[in-house]
C-alpha cells in the first residue's frame, strides 16, 4: 500500500491543459516546451504593432482642422420662403489624419438646416445645422450651434406700373407723356415683401432724342421710398415703354447786354464790363418778338467804388426761353475816375529875392496850370487854391531863366500836372 503524498507528483498536459500523472511522459513534456515557445512570438508580434502605430503617428498623424461653410435650408414646405439665414456661414471643427484632410474636398462641405419636421411659421426659426464630413474625417465642433432661419409665405398682388424716365433728349427736341403697354403687374413672393412694394418702376433713358423712343423695359418691384425691393417675382417682368418726341422752334444764338443801375461811388468810374457767357441760345416762339440782344436783370453799381464780380439771371423777353443758360457771370472792373482842370491867368510871385533888389518877369507875370486827381477832389478846387510862384534864393542883381512852379493849397490827393509856360526871365535890378 502506498502512502498518500509519498511520492512527488507529475504535471501532465491534458486536452491542452497542464494536469497530474503518476508516470514519466517524455514526448508530452516536449509538447509542453515546444508550446512556450510561443509566447516570444506573441510579444514579437505585439511589439511590432506598437512600433508600426508609432510610425504612423509620426508619418500621418491626427489632427484638426476649422473650416467656414455655407449654411443650406433642405426640405421647405411649398408656398413659403426663406428670407435670410444668421449667419449665413458657421464655423465646423474636423478631426483626422494629415493625410485624410489632404485627399479630401473641405470647399465641397455644406452644413444644411432641415426643415422638414417643422411646424413652420412667418418669422425667424432657431435650428441645429447638420455637418456631413468626408470619409476618414470627424465633425468635432460646430459654432454656432444654433441658426436662425427667417422663413414666410408666398403671396401676390396687383400693384401701378410707373415710367421713370432719364436724360434729357436733343436740345430741338421736349419729351411728351410717356406711356406703358400695361398698367398693373402681380408681384409674388415672401409677404413681408410683397406688403413693402409700392409700384412697379419701368426706367427708360432719352439722352439726345429726336425722334419718339420705344423700348423694351424691365419692371421692378419698389417701396414707397424708390427703393427696389429684391427677392419678388413680378409677372409680366418686362413691357414696351415709350416715351414721344416733340419738336420745338428753331433757336437762335444771341449776345448778352449787361443792364447797370446807378453809378459808382463819387471819383470812381466803370472802366469795363465783361459777361460769361457772352452769346446765349435762345428758343423764339411764333407768337413772340425777335429780339437783337438778351438783357440781364439790373447789375447794381450804385456807391461801389471797387470791382466785383456776380452771378446775374437773364432778362428774357416775352415768348423767349433759355436753351442753355439762365443766368450770366458778369464782371465789372472800377477805378479811379482820375481827371484834369485848367486854371489861367494865375499870377506868379516871386520868393527870396535878396533884400534890396526889385524884380520883372517877362514876356508876362502870369501862368496857366493844369491839375491832375481824383474827380470828386478836382471839382472842389478853386482857382484861389492855385499858387504859382519862382524861387530867387541867392540869385544876384540881372536877368535870370527860372522855372516856373505850382501848387494846390490845401488839396490833398490833387497834383499840379502842368504849368504854362514852364519858365520865365527874371530881372533882378537894385532899388
């Protein structure tokens, strides 16, 4: 009998687990060795991978990427609109590999706002965007979260067709009534809109016409204000405008005259008058005179005593219209009104002749002098303010040429221009 534990006991592979037997096996043994050999590989393998996912780390690794994209409205209802989206671009955070995001098309992505589970209702929607990323890639944020969507119904009305009409046709020529083909369009689109506009505007420009202009013209919708309103539908889009030509009479080119009232301050004058433009061209009517010259209103001179220039309207006759002009620049030059006068038979005296001597002049002891000034300071001159008289400082007893000079007494402003004659003989003789 053997006693329990008297001998050591065997490890044994049984079913592919490692069991107890009583007795020796050799080629089980081996197995069991030849098993373990499979735990290095197993490591191999698993450490090869770890290398293998470092590489990639390092030669295409994660990363991320923010883009702006369009936001999309999908799957409104029929019969409504939207009228704008805020913001109108969101911004969307992608995460990948390098590699990914280089193959991949980022402008090709929209974020769309789907709106066919809403109750919708005229005014602005609160709603999520949705972000579909391209293969390989993730959406990791988007910001904002929320965008408004300001949806309303379509609806029409009948609204006025209007001409507006631009430029100005050939001077020959005045634009009559213009006309349209119809006088009421419909005009459909979201209400808010379509409850703004006012009339249906149809613009045609007559630059330089002569004869009657007929165009095809666009219709827009437009507020109270002028304004286009966009986004509408208007039905017809387009219509014949047209606007006739009427010819007018022949015109004719005529100088301008300057009308003056009053005169300048007292010793001053108008030394000249220039008008811009000199000529005007005028329109006569059949009915109306034929006149040689266009007078402006009254140019105002009275108490000017300097130049000056000013803007002046014209003075047009009956049954005459302006083609160009209606007013003139005119220019008006003042001066000094300088002016001479003559005083005769003014005595000559004679001054500071040595004591002692008597004196002669000759052929006459009496001159004529000319004065030169101002008309205003001229005029209040008298032949008593004339003084003439030579000079005898230091002249001895004989005959003597001397000159002859003159002054104005008193008058400031006034000079003496000339004396007749300039010289006389003076005869010194001892008393």
């Amino acid at each position: 009998m053997r006693r329990s534990g008297s001998r050591p006991n065997h490890a044994v592979v049984r079913n592919g687990q490692l069991g107890r037997s009583g007795e020796s096996d050799p080629e089980k043994m081996r197995s069991w060795f030849k098993d373990k050999e499979v735990i290095p590989k197993v490591l191999a393998v698993v450490l090869a991978a770890f290398v293998w996912l470092q590489v990639i780390n390092e030669q295409n690794p994660l990363t991320r990427q923010v883009i702006d994209v369009p936001v999309k409205v999908v799957n409104l209802a029929e019969g409504w609109r939207v009228l704008s989206v805020f913001p109108e671009r969101i911004r969307v955070t992608l995460g990948g590999r390098v590699k990914t995001f280089q193959r991949s098309d980022l402008g090709q992505i929209e974020a769309s706002v789907d709106l066919s589970s809403v109750q919708l209702s005229p005014g602005p929607l609160e709603m999520k965007p949705t972000v579909t990323p391209p293969p390989g890639l993730r959406v990791l944020e988007i910001s904002p979260a929320v965008v408004q969507v300001d949806v309303d119904p379509v609806v029409s009305r009948e609204v006025p067709v209007r001409v507006l009409v631009t430029g100005k046709p050939h001077e020959d020529y005045q634009q009559g009534a213009p006309f349209l083909t119809v006088a009421e369009v419909t005009v459909s689109g979201p209400k808010r809109l379509v409850e703004r506009v006012e009339v249906a505007s149809a613009e045609i420009d007559v630059t330089g016409a002569q004869s009657n202009v007929v165009r095809r013209v666009k219709l827009v919708p437009r507020d109270s204000t002028g304004a286009e309103v966009p986004g509408l539908a208007v039905t017809p889009s387009e219509t014949e405008a047209r606007v006739p030509m009427i010819a007018l009479p022949p015109s004719r080119t005529l100088p301008v005259q300057v009308t003056q009232d009053g005169s300048p301050a007292p010793g001053y004058r108008v030394k000249s008058i220039t008008v811009s433009p000199s000529s005007v061209k005028v329109r006569l009517s059949s009915a109306g005179s034929s006149p040689s010259v266009i007078p402006t209103k009254p140019v105002k001179l009275t108490g000017q005593s300097s130049s000056f220039t000013t803007v002046v309207p014209l003075a047009l006759p009956q049954g005459v219209t302006p083609v160009q002009y209606t007013s003139v620049t005119v220019s008006v030059e003042i001066v000094e009104d300088i002016t001479t006068k003559r005083f005769s038979n003014i005595p000559v005296i004679v001054q500071n002749r040595s004591p002692g001597l008597g004196w002669d002049l000759s052929p006459k002891s009496e001159v004529d002098v000319v004065i030169e000034g101002r008309r205003d300071l001229v005029d209040k001159v008298t032949i008593e303010d004339i003084r003439a008289y030579v000079d005898a400082q230091g002249l001895p007893e004989g005959e003597h040429q001397v000159l002859v000079r003159a002054k104005v007494e008193g008058g400031e402003g006034v000079s003496v221009k000339t004396v007749e004659p300039s010289s006389l003989t003076l005869r010194l003789t001892r008393w």
